[in-house]
C-alpha cells in the first residue's frame, strides 16, 4: 500500500494576504528579506487574470526506467504517485509539480484536475505539461505550466516518484508547505517564516504606490514620486490622514 504524508498549513488569512499583494511585490519584498529570487522559472499562467496563493503539495517526477514503472496510463493506479498528491488536496492547496522541464508528459488531465478542484484545489504549477489544455481552462484553477501534450504522465521520459518532498521546481527550492503566490507574473515562493514580515511590508508599499500613482497620473515628478522621497514623504503623510489611515 502507498502511504504519503500530508503538509503544515498556515492560517488562510495568510494565504489570502499573499494574494492581494501579487507575486511581483512578493518577489520584491522577499529580495529585502534576504531571499535572492523566489521566483519559479518557466511555468507561466495559461489562465489569464487569475491571481491565487496557498500551501504547497508537492510532487516530485524521476526519469522513468521501464523495469521499476509499469507503462500503461490504468495500469496498477494506486502505484502512480501522481494520483496520491491529489489525494491531500484541501481548500485553498496549490499543487507545484518537478516535471524536471520535460515537455513530452502530461503530468495532469483534465479528470485529475477536476477532483482537485472539486477539493478545493487553488491552483498548479507545473515545471512541465499538461493534457487536455482546452479542458483544464474552463475549469477555474489557476494553471502555469511550460506547455502542453496529448500523452499521459508516464508515457515517455519521466515519472512520478515522491510526494511532498521537497522539489526544485524551475530551479527554485519548494518545501511541503511553502505559500506560493501565483499570476500573470508568475509563480513566487515564500517561506512560511518570512510570510508574516513579507505582508506587512508590503501593505506598506502597496500603500506609497497607491499615493505616487495618483501623483505621477497628475502628471508628478518620477523623481519626487517613484521611489517615493523624502522630501514627498511629508505630503504622502498627510495625504494618509486624509483618508483616515492613521
């Protein structure tokens, strides 16, 4: 019998502060954190204007060698690892697969991705493909994946073998349990540690583009306005009592 374990999941208000601020000012603030780049590269969003963040299932694939992994897509179900990250899966998860970059497998359907989402599921990253593209859109998940194939997970290169384990999804790191924040940007991990700074920070900032942008529209100076000085700091201030944000 296959036994896999299930992840840590921090508060969903947490997970839905990632996703107001979006990943390109998740990226951003991480960097002040200490955290170079976050950034998962290669997946990119087929779903556009869907912004999510969640906890990580992750799932890593291996080259396939023939001797250790049955061939046929049916064949012996419960072995095909594939299936058992899914079987974690609760409302607000996101799912970030190590398909090693291989464009040859389908390492999700549309059937599969419909029992995720029926648990709640959020949305998957994918270092790899998947099948059934037209499908899977019309299903509301958030999708970033490298591309798409008609074959099915383990038909040529590679195959599952581990769940939730830590994966190097587009080379960056991803534990079980990492908060990903994914859009049309892309998809960012945040260590859990840092989530609690990382939204507090970026409030903050999300707050002084909000006062320079209404500036620069006015036609303000970028110097005086993005990044906001010091000298505009005081106006910003005040612009801030203004709309009781005190």
């Amino acid at each position: 019998m296959v036994e896999s374990h299930d992840i840590a999941r921090p508060p969903a208000e947490l997970s839905a502060a990632l996703a107001a601020i979006g990943s390109a000012t998740a990226s951003g603030e991480l960097s002040r954190l200490g955290i170079r780049s976050a950034f998962i590269r290669g997946p990119v969003s087929v779903t556009p204007g869907v912004r999510v963040a969640g906890p990580a299932l992750t799932l890593q694939f291996l080259p396939k060698r023939e001797d250790l992994y049955p061939v046929d897509e049916y064949e012996e179900p419960e072995k095909q690892l594939h299936r058992h990250v899914m079987y974690h899966a609760q409302a607000g998860d996101m799912i970030v697969v190590d398909a090693r970059g291989d464009l040859g497998s389908g390492v999700f359907g549309e059937m599969m991705l419909t029992y995720f989402k029926g648990r709640g599921g959020a949305g998957v990253v994918v270092d790899g493909c998947l099948r059934d593209i037209g499908e899977a859109k019309q299903l509301g998940l958030g999708l970033w994946i490298r591309g798409a194939t008609p074959n099915f997970h383990a038909q040529t290169d590679i195959v599952p073998a581990a769940v939730n384990v830590p994966v190097a999804c587009g080379g960056t790191l991803v534990e079980p349990g990492d908060l990903v924040v994914a859009d049309d940007d892309g998809a960012v991990v945040v260590p859990v540690k840092l989530a609690p700074a990382l939204v507090a920070a970026a409030r903050e900032h999300a707050e002084w583009e909000e006062f320079s942008r209404i500036r620069l529209a006015e036609g303000g100076d970028l110097r005086r306005y993005y990044p906001l000085s010091d000298e505009a700091r005081p106006e910003y201030e005040r612009w801030r009592a203004e709309q009781g944000r005190d």
